[in-house]
C-alpha cells in the first residue's frame, strides 16, 4: 500500500490519526459528530489552531539511494501529512547543508533541527554512538528494534544523546548486511592482513584488531577509491544499494554476511531545544512519522534486495560466503574491543552491560524457533 493512501486514503484514517495523537498528548478527543465525514483533504483535527512551522532535515546520504535515503522522505511527508501541512520538513541530501559527517555538530549546535543518518559514524566521539546503530557480532534488526522500544535502549541512548543537545528515535534499519566486495578473493585470515577497505563506522575497530586497515569514507568517493585501487575492499549495504554504486565492475568478490552490521539501525537526531518547543501535537507526530519510516526502509530493502542479488550475480559478481576462520577470529577481537572499552569508557560500559544481557537473551530465544524455521525454509525447492 502507497504511503500516502495509508496515511490519507481516507477520511477515517484521517479521523483516527488524530485521535490517536490526541491520546498520545494526553488530550481526549471530542465525540464524533453525526454529520457527513469530511473530504479525505481536510486537514485533521489534531492541526487546528497550531501553528505553522518549517524545519530542515540533513541526511548522511546521497538522494541516489533511494531506500535509505527515501527514509527520511517518507519521515516528513508522515509529519506534513499527519499535521494537515502545518509543520513541513525539509530533506536535505549529504553535503547540501553540511558535510554528511558533520549532522551531529549541526543538530548539537542548533544549525539544523534535525538529521538522519547511522550513528556508528560518530564512534570518534564516543564508541557508545554505535548501540544506536550496529556493533560487530550485536543485534538483528528485530532484536535491535526490541531492545529500542521494549528494553532499556531507549532510555539508555537519550540519557547518552543528552550530552549532545539530541532526542533520538529509530528510523529506520536495512536488515543484516552483506560482507563486502573485494578486488581479491579471501580465503583465510592472512588474506586480511594489510587490506586497506571501507568499513563504516565501529566495525573498523575490529577490523583493525585482525590485521585490516579500515578507511572511513563517504559513499559518493567510494567506487573511485576503489576503482583506482586506493582502497582494496569496501562495504556498503547490500544488493539493492551495491547495485546503484556499480561496486560489482571494480571488485568482483561478494561476500557475505557482514559481521559487523547484523541489524545496523538508523536514527532521526533532533535539536533537543527545538523539540522541547513544539507543541505536544507536534512531538508526537514525529514520534509515530519516524516508527513509519522505520518500518518502511526495511521492508523496502527485503523486498527489492532479491532481484538486485538476481542481477548482479548475472552480471558477474562472485558471490562468496565469509571464512569461518575470519568470522571467528573477528569475534574473538570483538569481545577483547568491548571488555577493554568497558575499561576505559563509562558510557560505554553502561549501555554495554544492559545491552550484551539483552542479546544473549535474544540470541537464546532466535535459536529454540526463528532459527528452525529460517533454516528449514532455505533448505526447500521453492
């Protein structure tokens, strides 16, 4: 269904958006009249006589990629949307506003209200920004979404993000990832050792801790820096996303999975004075936009990642399942990264401790039935 005939499709869908933002501000909502529905147009009732506000949103990514970057398209039309076009959001692409690594310092300062992008870009700053997002060997995209909305990550994270003038929210999450692609084939540990590649984010620490070389580097100076063999391997999303950036024709090796990104989540950051200056109305239409384009990213990844796996494999790549032995070599790094954070980082191993109790509560329960069933299924002739 299109998003905006879920959103405005109809005049009870209008009628009951309302009421139910009324209900998240604590408002009740004024018994319904008897006379004929307005036209599905109408501007719902919860945007009657607020006023009208304009904000700008800076995004990590290119408009070229659509899905992740369409995330925050589909945030703002939700807000305009469900606000009758009384508060309108702005998308602006990586570097129109800022550099695409530079949004926490412009939400932080108050440049632009808001941002979207993946935290585990801004571990720099502190290694904890990557709960927010993904951490090696962490949590699937629903187990990260659980831990969000149902366990402490929530509370955790914007006790975290308050040091940084930020109120964040999930928006967004592209599944687990694929594991690269690679100008040469690896085959053992030793492979690894030298390797210069780009890896976003907190994975570049484990990499590091077995013999790689991590480059952090935007998406649109990737396939130059791979094509002119600056760097020997590079990461991304998968499929769908790969496809777009032409990876395939300049490195081959299609690995799989991504270690480092089981469940990597995006994130909406908001100015937290700028928020704490809307109307309750307003709050809480960013609150139910940002759950829509949580979903919505997803669900447009795991539908058009198997074609695009279709196509690139026909078009050449060499599709190729991570070594075991780099797989556990980079577990082991991990847990020796996060017990020697955990020494030296506070936030750190606040969240840490929460979240590893979390996932290994996660894990236990994913292996009784998720897991039959996955592999059953894959193992059938479909």
């Amino acid at each position: 269904m299109e998003r905006r005939k879920f959103l405005t499709g109809t005049s009870l869908g209008v009628a009951a958006g309302a009421g139910l933002l009324l209900a998240a501000c604590g408002k009740k909502e004024e018994p319904a009249k008897k006379e004929a529905a307005a036209p599905a147009t109408a501007a719902p009732a919860v945007a009657a006589g607020l006023p009208a506000i304009r904000w700008r949103l800076a995004s990590s990514f290119p408009k070229a990629l659509d899905t992740i970057y369409g995330a925050a398209e589909v945030f703002a039309a939700a807000v305009k949307d469900i606000t009758g076009g009384k508060f309108e959001i702005s998308v602006h692409a990586g570097g129109e506003l800022m550099p695409a690594f530079g949004v926490v310092d412009g939400v932080q300062n108050g440049t632009v209200e808001c941002a979207h992008t993946a935290p585990y870009y801004f571990f720099g700053k502190d290694e904890t920004f990557a709960f927010d997002c993904a951490v090696p060997f962490g949590l699937n995209s629903r187990q990260q979404t659980a831990w969000m909305y149902e366990g402490n990550g929530m509370k955790l994270m914007r006790e975290f993000y308050s040091n940084y003038n930020i109120v964040n929210f999930p928006m967004g999450n592209t599944g687990a990832q694929m594991g690269g692609w690679y100008r040469k084939e690896i085959k053992s540990l030793a492979d690894i050792k030298g390797m210069k590649m780009r890896i976003g984010g907190f994975g570049g620490k484990v990499l590091a801790a077995i013999g790689g070389v991590p480059q952090n580097i935007p998406a649109g100076e990737i396939y130059p820096a791979l094509e002119k063999g600056t760097i020997d391997a590079t990461e991304w999303v998968g499929p769908y996303d790969d496809e777009k950036l032409g990876f395939y024709k300049v490195a081959p090796f299609y690995y799989y999975p991504g270690w480092w990104e089981g469940g990597p989540q995006l994130s909406l950051y908001v100015n937290s004075k700028a928020f704490e200056a809307l109307p309750k109305e307003y709050q809480a239409a960013i609150n139910a936009a940002a759950s829509l384009a949580h979903s919505t990213m997803q669900a447009r990844y795991d539908a058009k990642n198997p074609d695009a796996l279709k196509r690139l494999v026909g078009g050449g790549a060499k599709l190729r399942p991570m070594p075991r032995a780099i797989m556990d070599a980079a577990f082991k790094a991990s847990n020796e990264v996060y017990s020697d954070l955990s020494a030296k980082n506070a936030n750190w191993k606040k969240v840490y401790e929460d979240w590893s109790a979390f996932r290994a509560d996660q894990v236990l329960w994913f292996r009784v039935t998720e897991r039959e069933f996955d592999n059953f299924m894959s193992a059938q002739k479909l």
